[in-house]
C-alpha cells in the first residue's frame, strides 16, 4: 500500500513539478532565514544560562538600581569573607595579535581573567591543567577550536605562543564555550592572566540564598564616595528588556510566514483541486487513512527535500558566506553550525507538524464535502480567498522591508551631508581612510615612508593625518580633531591663518554658545597648548559621540595619527588605487584581519549601512518568494480559464482587455495591501523614531517601495498573460 501511494505521490508531483520546485525553495528561503536568525537572537539573549553555575551567579549594582554599574575594588568584596562567596571572576574580552612560529600574525579573541573565572564559567577540561593560571604570568589557556585553527602553527599543549611580542606557554586546553556567554556573540580562542582589579566582576554564590548574607554585609562596609550604595543581585534576577535580538527574531519569523504562505496556500489549492479524484477513490473502496496518507506523503516529500537543502546550504555555503567578510564583522558572526542544524531540523518536525493537522482538516473536509455533494460537488465561493490572502501577506510583507530600505537610506544621505555639508557624494567616494592600527604599530613607526609612497603615485590628490581627542571647554564636552595642513583643503574649510601659524576652527555651535564671551579667543588643549581661533569650520561630530561640538587643531609633531585620509584625483583609476592601497597596508595587517578600503562616505554611516544591507537581504528573499507565488497563480489561472480567453477574443476583446481580466485581481491585491502597509511602517518609523530619523513628508521615501513593488508584480504577470493573449483562439477550442 505505501508502495503505491508513493507511486501516485511522485507521479502527481512530476505532473505538477512547478508547484513542488516552488513549494521546496520557498520553504527553503524561509526555513534557512528564520533559523539563521533565530540563531543569532537566541545567542544575544541567552547570557550564562546554559552554564550550571547560572542559578548561583551575582553581581554588584546600585541599590535599587540593578542597570547601574560600580566599580569596586577587590579588597571591599575579599572582606565579605568566603563561607557564602566561593570566588570573583574578573575579565574582560577583547583581541589581541597572535604570531605564529613562521612569523605569521593573526588577531583572535582575547578574554583577560584571573583563576576564577574557571571557578565561575566552568570549562570542560581536555588536556594539560588549570591549576598554574595566574600563578605563573606566561601560563595561558586556550580552546579547542583555537587549536584546529592554528595546529599548522605548532599550537598545542606546552608549547610556546607569541601574543603582543610577550612569549606565553600553553597549559591547558579546554572545550569552546558556546557563543553568547556573557552576552558576547563573538567566539572564546584564549584565556589571558590579568590583574584582578581588571575587568567585568561575577561573584559566586554558594547557594542563591546566601545573597541576603551578602546585602546584610556589604551595607556593613564604607562606601563613600561612591556613586550609589552598592546591593548585590542574582543575575538570574536582573530584568531583561528585549534589545535588538528581539527585532531579528521578528524579521526571520516574518520571512518564514511569507515562506509558509505560499507552501500551505499551494497545499490547500492542490487538496481542493483533486476532490474528485479523491471522491472516485472513496466511491471504489479508498478509506479516509489512505487518502490522508496520499496528501500527507506529497508533504513529506516536500518537507524532506527542503530540510535536506536547507542543511546542505547552512554547512557549505553559510560558513563561506561568513568567512569573506571583513575581520571585525566576521567576529561578531561566528556561528555554531551544529547547533544551527539541530534547530532547523526542529523546525522542519515543527512545520511537519502543521502540515500533518492541515492534511487531517483538509481530508475530514473532503469527505465531508464528498457525503453533500458526490462526484458532481465542486469548490464553491471563496475558492481563491486563501491564494488572495497568501499573496496579499507576502506583498504586504515586500512592502514593509522596501520602505525600511528607502528610510534607512534617506537617513543615511541626511546624516553624511549633514556631517561634512561641504562635501558631494563624490568627493566624499574619493576621500579613503586607512586606520593606522597594526601589530606592534609598525606602521606608525614607518609612517613617513608610506606617507611619501601614497604621495608619489599619479592617483593620489592629498594626504593628510588624522587624530580623534577630547576635551572640555567650560563645562561643554567638546571633540577635538587634531590634522594636517590637507585635511583642511580636504574638507573644505576656508583657511584664515598663515602657513606654519598655529590655528583652531570651531563650529558654528561652539561659536554660538561657547564663544558668546568676546574674551573667549583661544583654545587652550591639554594645558600646556593655546591655539588662536582663526574662524569656523562646517565639519561635525557624528551623534553616537553624543555631542555637536567640535573643534579642529594642528597635529603636532610627535603625536601618533588615528587615521591617513587619502584624496583620490578625479578621474583617477580607482580600482587601480585601491589595490594598490591594499597591497602596500595589508602587510601592517594581521593575516585574517587584513585592510578593506573605506571611503569617508562608508565611515559616517557605517552602522547604518550594516542595517540596510539586512534590509537588502530580507527584501530579495521576500520578494523572490512573492514572485514565485505570484508566478504558480498566474499560471493556473491562465492554464483554467484558456477557453474562456478564445470565447472572449473571438467575440472581439484586446489584449488590454485581456490584460486587466488576468490583472485586476493582484492590482486589487496590491492596492490593499499599500494600504495596510503605509500607516504601519509609519508607526513603525515614529517608534524607532530614537535611533534612526525618517523624513516622513519626502515622497520619494513613499514612492520608490511602490514604483518596485509594482514593477515586480507586473514583470511577473505580464509575460504570462501575454502568451496566453496571443494564443490562437482556434487552437484552444480545437484542444478543448
């Protein structure tokens, strides 16, 4: 019996192979989005509580303020005695630079900790011992995965690494903590000794309730001159407000529903499409298990055939996605593929599920249907609300992520412009900036030879140095940029000193608020530098400095720069100097962190630019997953109503009016849609109003997401309504 019904099953699918080919990449698209997603929310919420010392963790807050930070040092806790505290994990992360034995230099993940921090996080322990970190200072630990990556290195227990030019021993290697510890996504490759007053500080508790002993003892101590009295708290007890892995949850759930869509609506329509052969199968003999079994097999399949795609996808091309991306971003990116898999092998059993019960609905319904009406019965009204609905979700969805990519992009135009006003678009693609960071900051050491090497090539317009500073002047927090003589030319401030004079520029707010004081002629930086005022300068601080003040001061000799901004000459081959670029700076560079060429542009709205290339991704998915919906009804309905066509052309219709026969219905579809969507995405807009600025009354920001979506569904339907327009009349009729 299953022998045929499989037969049946793969046969039907063959007959309708469009709809199963579309059915498997939608489900895979939304399966693969949605877990990849989920994944990353999962690990930024999650914190220490896979760790089976979660329950016993604390931490020292402000009283009645458990969001509030202090810093204490670790002589206050040591008085607390050690009956209820067992140990004080302090450590921080970060990276630092590996050199290999052949000189080969690699950035990988530092964590800075004492003793315990092992007593605290609990690693699993594979070779050597714990026992000597921080007791001898060139003792460190390293994982398992830090091994893999660098054995060709000779890394392995007892041998000899280098870390910043210091010679440390391995002595012990333990399993990989899983992402998200501590709240940090990025991987653990080593384990540093560090001061214990270094770091973030995680108390650990005998029991959970020895947590009164300890509040009752620390209101015991002196805490003056702190900024609050200090409580301490069960980290299993601090609030949690959903950050950012809430909205990437959402948006990966929201790719799966328009997955899902297609899937269920295709599933419900070739039910519905084949009532009469099931009717002919009961009428012969068939019982209700058989027929579910021919709809849920055909499912199965399906299913199957996703699943199987969508883990191939995760371990192949998800690790190479993720591996040609720059250092900093891959860091924060690093995934557990074997967890990854394990989720979205739940998921599928999750959707098998749905499917199972939408199989055992359909066919109570069927018979049900085939006990009213017989062979004759046919689906009555409403045959197409599930397929309208399907659509209508999936245009509404496209919709939500075009006007995300439209805000975000607008912001991004209105921030760089209103950071460096002076500037075009242009000339801001031509100003490229080289960070001068580098192992055992070599670069700075040669930096005159590599300024005179970019100033002798035929590409390079300027140079100029750059460094980042901070001061107060008055009781305003101000940003100090301290440049050369080009970045002046390079930004186009209008110079009011002489060559070799001493000068500062401020902005038009400092001059407004601060300079108001007609005494107020000098700058005076670090005490022992006073720079005359020479006039103003349109060049602002970016907000996340929290501050529009900002002003511009010669560099001094001696001072190390932050960056080098080179000016390419218009017209100049950019491909070439930017190779060019790369192949002088790589080599300052760690090996897997090498330099990516930055323009001033890509520098103000980096951030950004990483959201809207979410936006990006999402939007292609979604509306690759709209078009194939779009495409399997389209075909359907031109396929069904053939007949009607030739009736209709032979009685003297156009192809316009066959057209809008075949059209009106997404057109109806797309307008509801538009209107469901507008008002959402501006709420949406006015609530993350705080982070990003959306020019709400500009109609390009409205325009551009409808003229796409627009193209998009009449580039999918017109090519098919125009085949079946241009059929000959006579020929159908003569099939039919």
């Amino acid at each position: 019996m299953i022998k045929h019904l499989l037969t049946i099953t793969l046969r039907n699918m063959t007959k309708q192979k469009v709809r199963s080919i579309i059915s498997i990449l939608c489900i895979t698209a939304g399966l693969l989005c949605f877990s990849v997603c989920h994944y990353y929310s999962t690990i930024m919420s999650r914190g220490n509580k896979f760790l089976d010392t979660y329950e016993r963790m604390a931490v020292i807050r402000g009283k009645n303020h458990p969001n509030m930070y202090i810093g204490f040092s670790p002589d206050k806790i040591k008085g607390l005695g050690n009956e209820e505290i067992l140990g004080m994990a302090f450590f921080t992360n970060g990276t630092t630079n590996f050199e290999t034995q052949s000189d080969a230099v690699y950035r990988v993940s530092t964590t800075f900790c004492n003793h315990d921090y092992f007593l605290v996080f609990p690693p699993k322990l594979i070779e050597g011992s714990l026992k000597d970190f921080d007791k001898r200072p060139d003792i460190i630990v390293v994982t398992r995965n830090f091994i893999r990556k660098y054995a060709d290195a000779g890394t392995t227990i007892g041998s000899s690494v280098t870390i910043n030019k210091k010679v440390y021993t391995i002595g012990a290697i333990i399993e990989s903590y899983p992402a998200g510890m501590n709240n940090y996504i990025t991987s653990y490759d080593l384990f540093v000794p560090s001061p214990e007053s270094y770091g973030d500080k995680i108390l650990l508790l005998r029991n959970p309730s020895d947590i009164e002993t300890v509040n009752k003892r620390l209101a015991l101590l002196d805490w003056e001159g702190y900024r609050a009295e200090p409580q301490c708290y069960l980290m299993s007890q601090l609030p949690h407000r959903a950050g950012m892995e809430l909205y990437i949850s959402i948006i990966g759930l929201i790719i799966l529903i328009v997955a899902l869509t297609n899937y269920f609506s295709f599933s419900i329509s070739s039910f519905v499409n084949r009532t009469r052969e099931i009717t002919l199968r009961q009428c012969l003999g068939g019982k209700s298990n058989n027929i579910f079994g021919l709809l849920f097999i055909e499912q199965f399949i399906i299913l199957t055939f996703s699943c199987i795609l969508t883990l191939a996808l995760s371990e192949s091309l998800l690790p190479a996605f993720i591996n040609s991306l720059s250092y900093d971003i891959r860091r924060e990116l690093e995934i557990d593929i074997p967890f990854l898999l394990a989720s979205e092998l739940k998921y599928t059993v999750l959707i098998l599920g749905a499917s199972f019960l939408l199989c055992y609905v359909s066919v109570t319904r069927i018979i049900r249907h085939i006990h009213r009406k017989g062979l004759s019965g046919r689906a009555g009204r409403g045959k197409h609300l599930l397929r309208n609905i399907s659509l209508g979700s999936q245009f509404f969805f496209s919709f939500l992520f075009l006007f995300g990519i439209a805000g975000i992009y607008m912001q991004m135009q209105s921030y760089s412009s209103s950071t460096t006003p002076l500037l075009t678009d242009d000339e801001k693609e031509n100003l490229i900036i080289i960070p001068t960071y580098s192992y055992d900051n070599k670069l700075n050491k040669e930096l005159t030879e590599v300024c005179d090497y970019f100033r002798a090539k035929s590409w390079c317009e300027s140079l100029s140095l750059f460094c980042f500073n901070t001061m107060n002047i008055g009781k305003k927090y101000v940003i100090v940029h301290q440049v050369t003589e080009e970045y002046l030319n390079q930004m186009k401030i209008e110079k009011h000193h002489k060559p070799g004079e001493k000068f500062a520029y401020i902005t038009p707010t400092i001059d407004t608020e601060i300079r108001s004081d007609s005494s107020f002629q000098t700058i005076r930086f670090r005490e022992e530098l006073e720079y005359p005022i020479k006039g103003q300068c349109q060049v602002f601080p970016q907000p996340q400095y929290g501050t529009s003040y900002l002003t511009v001061l010669p560099f001094e000799k001696g001072y190390e720069p932050d960056n080098i901004i080179l000016q390419l000459k218009e017209g100049a081959n950019r491909k070439q100097a930017l190779q060019e670029i790369k192949e002088k700076i790589n080599p300052y560079y760690p090996a897997n962190a090498t330099y990516e060429a930055t323009t001033l542009y890509d520098n103000q709205v980096e951030g950004l630019n990483v959201l809207r290339n979410l936006f990006i991704v999402c939007a292609i998915i979604s509306l690759l997953i709209t078009i194939l919906g779009i495409y399997h009804s389209i075909q359907i309905d031109t396929e069904r109503r053939q007949k009607e066509v030739a009736i209709r052309k032979v009685n003297g219709a156009h192809i316009s009016d066959i057209y809008w026969l075949f059209g009106k219905s997404y057109v109806m579809l797309y307008l509801v849609a538009m209107i469901l969507a507008v008002p959402i995405c501006l709420f949406l807009m006015i609530m993350a109003d705080s982070m990003i600025k959306f020019d709400y009354r500009h109609p390009m920001l409205w325009s551009i997401p409808m003229l796409v979506a627009a193209m998009v569904i009449l580039l999918t339907i017109s090519w098919r309504i125009y085949r079946i327009a241009r059929i000959n009349p006579a020929e159908i009729i003569k099939n039919e």
